[in-house]
C-alpha cells in the first residue's frame, strides 16, 4: 500500500528535502584526511543552554516524541553526494591550490580514517539490468552513434549562453521562479517510425549514455580502461561499483597527460555532459504536467538512475579542474562553478518520479517508519531503499509526523544485557554517593576501572565524555543507577576508543587511562529519597553537556552499521532515520553540546568506530 498519493506527494515533496548538499570547501581539503562541510539553516539551532525540562530521562514523559521534521533542521545529520543527489554544490572555494601541488588526486574521506582503512565510496553502488546487451557501444564515436543504431536524436543543446542549462535559455529570466511541469516535445525517435517501447529507450540510453559517454570522457581525459569491468559475469547486470572513484583516476590520468584545466578539452567534456543531462530530462505527455510519456519497470528506473549518477561525476571533474593553481577564465568563457552546476543541476530527471513510488512501497515492506519517509525527496527516497537496515522497531502504528516506536513504560521496562543469554550482575552506584556531589553543585562523572567497578569523580577540572542515548534500546534503568557488568565493559571500551582519537598520545601510554564518562542513568539519581537532587542533576544538564570533552551517541541501530567504507550519504540517512534523532531529551542534549566553545563534538558510535559530526556555521565556516 502506498503511503502517498503518486501525483501529489512527489510534487509536495520535491523541493523540502531535509537532507542538506555535501560542499567541499578550502578548509575542508588541506590534509590527506579531508573533511566534509555541511549546510545549516542559522534559525534551527537556538540557544538551548539554559534549557531546564523538568521531565524524567527515560520515562512516558521525558522521553517525549519529537516530529522527525523538527529534527532536521537542527542536526542535519545527513549528507549529500554530488554522485548520488538532486543537486552538484560545492562551495566557492572548493579546493585550495595546495590540494594540487602533489601528485595524486587526494581521496575523500573522513578526518578520522585511519591510513589501513579502505576508501570511503562516493555512493552505494547497486545494479541494474545490462539492457544494451544485444546492442552495445560500438565506441566508433559519441555523436554519431545514435545515427548508426538507427536512431534520430531530437533534443539538441545550443549552449546559447554559458549560463544557461541545456535546451533552455535563461537570460533575462529570474532564477529563483518556480517553473511548472510542460509538455515537451520528443527526445528521440527511430529512423524507421517504429514505436518506441520503454525498454528501447533505456537499452539505447545505456549504450549511448553509460558506456559511450565513460569512453568518451575517459579517452578526453586519457584514462585507458575496460569498460566491460561494469559488466557481470553471464553479461546480464551492469554494476556502478566501480563509478566510486572514477573522477580521481580521471584527474590522475589527465595530470599525467598534461590535460588537467585544459579549456578545449573541458568544453569537449562539458558539451558531454549537457547533452546526457538533457537526454535525461523527464518527458512529459499531456498539457497538466503530470503524465510521463513512459511507464517503466523498477529495474529500467534503476537504470535511468544510474545514469544521472554518471552525468554528476562527470560534473564533479570539470569542477575540480576550475580550481586549478593558476586557472584563469574570462566571463565570455564562464568557466566557473555556476557555469557546472547550471550545466548539470536537473529538477525533472526521466523516470525519478516512478523510481520514487517503487521506492514508498519497498520501503514500506520493509518496515521504514512513515515518518522517516516523509522527510525524502524522490531522489532520495530512491537511495534509501537501497539501504539494508535491521527491522528493530514496530512502526505500523506511526505516522508521517510522529514516530511512536520508541515509546517506553517503566513499569515493564527491561534493562538490556550485551547479549540476549548473558544474566551477569548489576554493577550500581550509592544514592548518597551522587547526592554528596550534586549537593555542592557538581557534576558526578563515572570511571570503569580494570576490574569493572564503578567510581565516581566530581571533580570540576576532571575531563569526561558525555553519553546520549534512547532508553528504548535498554540502557536506562528506573529502579536503580545500575547497569550489568557487560554494558559496563563496553561502555568503557567506547569511551576509551573515542578518548584516544582525542588525544592520540593517549595510544602511546603504558595502560589505559582512566576515561570518565557522564551517563544519565548512572549520574542522576532515581532513589524516591533523592528527588530534590534529581531536579538538581536535570538542572546541570547544560553545564554537563556544555563542560563534556566530547558527546558519544549510542544508538543500537548504528552500533551494528559500517562507518569507515561507507558512503556520507548512507551514513546520514541511517543518522537521520535512527531513534536518537526521534526523541525530545536527545535533541536537547544534543543542541548543548553543538553550543559548546563554538565547536561540534558529537560523536556516532558506529561498528568500527566513532563518526566524528562536524559543526560549520551559516558561513560555511568551522565552528
């Protein structure tokens, strides 16, 4: 069953996605280990470091429902890549000319991977039937090809002026107007008059497009490869696997021939591109814009899909070469970032709108929360289905506004031991203990020492790490500051992992230091005796989460999902979609700590690591 209507959803949806553009900015790519940057709406965040609820962590009313919306705008935890998304934005000062004083194209990853680690990829690669099996390229030449299959090509781009898309000229008219969805005359036709069926056209879009267009920009840049390396064994599927990374054997390759920023050879590439992007765009049928003039299966949209993503990768070349040491252009020439991006950027690409409605209901199937849907554009929703998430929750009973699957009772609430079979003893701290503390105004913090006991520190000056986390997923515990030896081991083995990636020289010590750690249902009392200084301990939730050295998010979902080799997008839409981001105290604590010293310090807690989330201001500026 569908969660939205076809027609309306798409169109309502189409320009509030909440998952903001990946930019790549000077400051962002001086190291090997390059950053990313992320846009934020300055409104979202509001000073939240007075915030007081005077609600109970973990119970029916403090771990109240957030609408999901609310979320976004003040953690964009998602982030886009150029490859994958709606729109190619870099910022002004994408590279810095120290990027290309070296010899090698300087890879994309996160500051804190790790030199054994693999390559982070562009984006999740999937497959798609090899339509073009029977027809492939003949690699006899781009422009001429479609002629050769028998092909007449309709759309022609006159590059009328450098700022204007292909087939449309935009001077004199405003940028920012909304335009609606018009019949548009055909793209392409046969020579014999033959009708044309859907699968026509994607199995000739996939030679011409696909393959014809990797050759092409690849021989133009110099770069010698087997495009059958797409192919699968049997010649049955294509893969875009190996599309991560192609831009950067293109700039090694075309470094190596002198051809890097090279103006002949970029218009020749460009000209490519505009062409593949217009080819692309969607066909509409009749005068209300709303009817497609091909029904295509899933697995054609997927195809489709594939080959916008090479369009964008194409794109994110020519930027890299207009960031050159030394590249001049004149405005006749244009060649500057806007020129790119309003070259390639496409509201309307053909079957997008289809691949979205095949995308609502495999994600519904798979149990996705109606609410978590809502927040995706069509492009994005057809990414997110090709997420393997864990079917932890029962959404069934959730809408588009309110997820209710995190929802807890404490009177049947269970703490969680590591392991399902595992029935290891509660380790606990004395109410008085917690008492002596907060009396005095002081934060208690927590030390897991060797032998698994619990000591307490309250020392202003003592460094620490703050926990957040969702009861729902049993780390809270209502009748005791207690938790059982195993989550005690592991919570200690979290905080010392992320402790040394603060402070590497932390590796070089003898033992491990004895790491503190700031935990809600360890540190706030919920002895009945101790009600007063439980109000105390929520009071200090700002100066605790402002004081923290760094915040770690636990969240059982991304416990168990890859970060180091995967996708930024990937990472931000399982950050997006996880219960931390659907609760109420976990948006406060996460707000006091984005405030604090004017620096981001939230950590994900992922299989293989904490993921460092990196706070850039409105002026795309860190900190």
């Amino acid at each position: 069953m569908r969660l939205f209507c076809p027609k309306t959803s798409q169109n309502a949806r189409r320009n509030r996605s909440c998952i903001p553009s990946l930019c790549f900015s000077k400051g962002a790519l001086e190291s090997f280990d390059n950053e990313i940057e992320l846009t934020e709406d300055p409104e979202a965040r509001k000073d939240m470091t007075s915030m007081t609820p005077q609600v109970t962590p973990g119970d029916a009313t403090g771990e109240r429902q957030l609408p999901v919306k609310d979320h976004c705008s003040t953690i964009e935890a998602a982030m886009h890549v150029q490859t994958q998304m709606s729109s190619l934005k870099l910022d002004d000062d994408i590279l810095d000319a120290a990027l290309f004083s070296d010899a090698e194209f300087i890879p994309l990853t996160m500051p804190q991977t790790f030199a054994d680690a693999s390559p982070r990829p562009e984006f999740t690669p999937f497959t798609v039937p090899h339509l073009c099996a029977s027809s492939p390229y003949d690699y006899e030449g781009l422009w001429t090809y479609p002629r050769r299959c028998g092909w007449i090509i309709h759309a022609k781009d006159t590059m009328c002026h450098v700022l204007c898309p292909p087939g449309t000229c935009n001077q004199g008219r405003n940028m920012f107007e909304t335009r609606s969805r018009e019949p548009t005359p055909l793209m392409l036709s046969r020579v014999d008059n033959t009708p044309i069926l859907p699968s026509d056209k994607a199995a000739f879009l996939q030679a011409w497009l696909f393959f014809g267009v990797l050759h092409e920009v690849s021989s133009l840049c110099g770069l010698k490869f087997d495009l059958k390396e797409f192919v699968s064994t049997g010649d049955v599927t294509v893969s875009t696997a190996r599309l991560n990374g192609l831009p950067r054997r293109w700039f090694v390759a075309a470094k190596q021939k002198n051809r890097l920023g090279d103006k002949p050879t970029m218009e020749q590439i460009l000209r490519i591109a505009r062409q593949a992007r217009m080819m692309l765009t969607q066909e509409i049928n009749d005068d209300t814009g709303l009817t497609n003039r091909f029904k295509y299966t899933y697995s054609e949209c997927r195809l489709l899909h594939s080959l916008d993503i090479v369009v964008r990768i194409v794109g994110l070349y020519l930027l890299v070469n207009t960031y050159l040491p030394g590249f001049r252009t004149t405005g006749k020439e244009g060649w500057a970032q806007q020129r790119v991006l309003r070259s390639l950027e496409a509201d309307d690409i053909e079957g997008m709108d289809q691949l979205s409605n095949y995308a609502l209901d495999e994600l519904a199937d798979k149990g996705w929360c109606e609410s978590e849907i809502s927040l995706f554009a069509p492009d994005e929703l057809a990414f997110a289905a090709l997420l393997d998430r864990p079917r932890i929750r029962d959404h069934s009973a959730c809408g588009d506004q309110i997820c209710g699957a995190y929802q807890t009772d404490e009177a049947t609430y269970k703490t969680r031991h590591v392991h399902h079979s595992c029935d290891c003893e509660f380790i606990g701290i004395g109410t008085d203990v917690l008492v002596d503390a907060l009396h005095d105004g002081r934060i208690p913090k927590v030390i897991v020492t060797e032998n698994l006991e619990l000591k307490v520190v309250a020392d202003n000056g003592y460094p620490y790490i703050a926990l957040s986390h969702v009861w729902a997923d049993g780390l809270g515990n209502p009748k005791a500051n207690a938790l059982p030896k195993c989550e005690l081991q592991r919570l200690r083995d979290y905080v010392n992992a992320l402790s040394q990636i603060q402070d590497p020289e932390l590796k070089k010590s003898s033992g491990p230091s004895p790491v503190a750690f700031w935990m809600d249902t360890l540190c706030i009392p919920v002895d009945a005796s101790a009600r007063q200084y439980r109000k105390k301990a929520i009071q200090l939730l700002g100066k605790t989460f402002h004081e923290a050295n760094a915040v770690l998010v636990l969240d059982h979902e991304l416990t168990i999902a890859e970060c180091l080799t995967t996708s930024f997008l990937e990472l931000g839409t399982r950050i997006l979609c996880s219960g931390w981001m659907k609760r109420l105290w976990t948006l406060q604590e996460a707000t006091l700590a984005s405030e604090s010293h004017g620096v981001e310090k939230i950590y994900f807690q992922m299989r293989d690591g904490p993921f460092l989330y990196q706070k850039y201001g409105w002026d795309r500026k860190l900190g």
